[in-house]
C-alpha cells in the first residue's frame, strides 16, 4: 500500500471515530434526556396533588387530552407511548385516579397499569337534608346527585337497611368515610349500615337503650333535635331531659327547630306565631311526640348524651338574654315565662339595632 493511501486510510478511520463518539455522546444526551422525562418529575402543577377521572369512554386520545386540558401531565404524549408500551388504555382500569406533585411519568405509568384507583373522603359532619348528602356524595364520587337522591327517595332501594325514606337518616353516624370514586350507592350504603351497628355495640349503648323508653331510631332523631338546639354540652344534658319530660308527660315537644326543618330555613332567628300553623308533620308544636325521622346528623357525643340524660323535673328552657348561646330551665311555666320575656325583649333591642344599621 502506497503511503498517500496509508495516509488517507487512517484520516478515515480517525474520522469514523470521531463520529462514533459523537453518536454515543448524541446517545448518551438522548438516553439521559428520556430518563429525565421519564423518571423526573412529570407533573406541572403547583398544588400538592391533583385528580383525574378516567372513564371508559375517555379513554385513549381523550385521556391525553384531559391531560392537557387540566395541567396534570407535562409531557402527555410520552405518558400516552409508555402506556401503549404496556397494552395501550384498554387495559387501564377506569376511575378516579391521584397524582401527586414532582411524580414521575414511570410512577403514573404504573399506578395506571396496576389499576392503584385514589382512595375519596366521604367526610360526614352535620347533614339535614337529602339535598346536602346528595351533593356530599356526587362531589367525590360518581354517583351524580340526582341518583343519589332517587336512592334516598325510594323505599324500595332503602328497604335493604331497614330504613325508610324518613329514617334514612337514622344510619349515618357522622364520621369520615373511605371509597373509591366509582364506588356504588349500595357500598356506601353498607359501610355506613356496618358504622352504625358498631357504634351501637360499643360503649354499653345496647344495655343503656333497653333501660330506657325509646328505640334507636327514636333516640336518634331526639339527639338530632338537641343537637340542633345548642353547641353546649352541659346545656344538651338539660336540654334533652327537658325533651324526655314532655314526651312522657305526652306534652308537645314544641321544639322550634323542627320548625326551622320544616320551614326549610336554618336561618330564621325567630319563631313567629304565623310558622306554628305549618302542617309539616316535622312541626313538633302541631303533632305530639317525635317527628317521623331526625332533623339532622347529630354528632356521637349526642346520642350519647340522650342515652345519658339526667332525671330533671324541667318542663321549659329558653335563651339567655345575654346572647351567650346558654338556656335558662324551669319547671314551672311561670318562672318560664318571666325568663322568655326577658329573652324577647333583649331579641328586640337587637333586631331594631340590626335594622338601624342597615337603614
């Protein structure tokens, strides 16, 4: 070989090296690139974590898209080609799903592929009409309100938990709940029944409630009145035994939050006379004993505190007139009496200088 030709050859060979580094450096760049998209932070939102629905009739181009849409993924394409790596979309489960801040495009790829649904909060405080746990229920999980409230107005679909469509109610022990989105009515349902028969068995309920006149549900919907009446414990002991008195004595209970219930108005301060007529069989001051079905949830500590009722000789209670929230109880209507003008008089004053306020 002549030496121009030597020459030439090991120019070509240098050459062939010089780009063989450069497609492994180009390589390396790439490999690190997709790792960086693949195992960084795939997220681009600023909360600490985010949902997305993923129904089957969302899936494939639409599920990308909602990515997009809604700011969870930042690189929705990539997670679109990992999982059609894996089987492709059809074989993702369907539901609701969690993505936290900074995870990975490989962690949301195998949430997804191994079906890791989110786990919702039914959280249950406080709860007086159907229309409010229908909206509770549809704003978490699938079930729309309208659903919901079909359920809640059908004997037919409560008949399994000895229930009816005014003692519905009377099942739910406030509390917070787990599901997972597309959870059925009838799961919420029996959760909720299983809460209820294992708050009962604890704490002596069971004996304490064959010592005393009423039945669970008559407990229950008492404890949703007195709850309703004060924020106070010590007043609710009062209170309840004031309520207790009337329905042995078989005196009205003419509580004014059945009223309030009946009104559809949690906001009235004042009980006029023109509300008392109303034929709401909820209108204790109309129908003796306890109405159909509780005015509300009560908390636990309330049904205990029926269930715990001091004996009392009081008959009547009513508002300070200092506004303090406490009750001042009596025996008598007369000592009752003197005590409700004073309140009156005190509501009053206030309600002409609200007014003067406004004006």
């Amino acid at each position: 070989m002549a030496m121009g030709e030597l020459h030439v050859t090991n120019i070509n060979i240098r050459h062939m090296k010089f780009l063989l580094k450069i497609f492994l450096v180009l390589l390396l760049i790439i490999g690190i690139g997709l790792a960086w998209l693949v195992f960084g932070s795939g997220t681009s939102f600023s909360e600490k974590n985010k949902y997305f629905v993923l129904e089957e009739s969302t899936k494939d181009v639409n599920a990308v898209k909602s990515f997009s849409e809604d700011s969870i993924i930042s690189y929705p394409f990539v997670l679109d080609q990992m999982i059609e790596l894996m089987g492709g979309w059809k074989k993702i489960k369907p539901g609701k799903y969690e993505v936290k801040k900074g995870q990975s495009l490989w962690s949301i790829s195998r949430q997804l592929k191994n079906g890791r649904l989110a786990e919702m909060k039914l959280v249950i405080n406080r709860i007086r009409l159907k229309e409010d746990l229908a909206k509770l229920i549809s704003k978490n999980f699938a079930p729309d309100s309208v659903a919901v409230m079909q359920y809640l107005q059908s004997n037919d679909s409560l008949a399994k938990w000895q229930v009816d469509t005014n003692t519905v109610f009377t099942m739910i022990i406030p509390d917070t709940y787990h599901f997972y989105w597309n959870v059925t009515l009838d799961k919420i349902f029996q959760k909720l029944s299983d809460a209820n028969k294992n708050f009962w068995s604890k704490n002596d309920r069971e004996t304490k409630l064959t010592t005393s006149t009423f039945t669970k549900n008559e407990v229950y919907i008492l404890a949703s009145i007195v709850d309703e009446e004060t924020n106070y414990e010590s007043d609710k002991y009062k209170i309840a035994s004031v309520y207790i008195n009337r329905l042995h004595k078989q005196m009205p209970l003419q509580a004014c939050p059945t009223i309030k219930f009946s009104m559809r108005d949690f906001t009235l301060t004042r009980i006029y006379e023109k509300y008392l007529s109303n034929p709401s069989p909820y209108n204790t001051y109309r129908h003796k004993g306890l109405p159909p079905g509780p005015i509300c949830t009560p908390s636990p500590k309330t049904i205990d505190i029926i269930l715990n009722a001091p004996s009392t000789d009081y008959l009547f209670f009513v508002a300070k007139s200092d506004f303090s929230g406490y009750h001042h109880f009596s025996s008598n209507f007369a000592e009752h009496n003197t005590y409700a003008k004073e309140y009156q008089k005190a509501l009053d004053i206030y309600m002409a200088e609200k007014q003067a306020e406004k004006n």
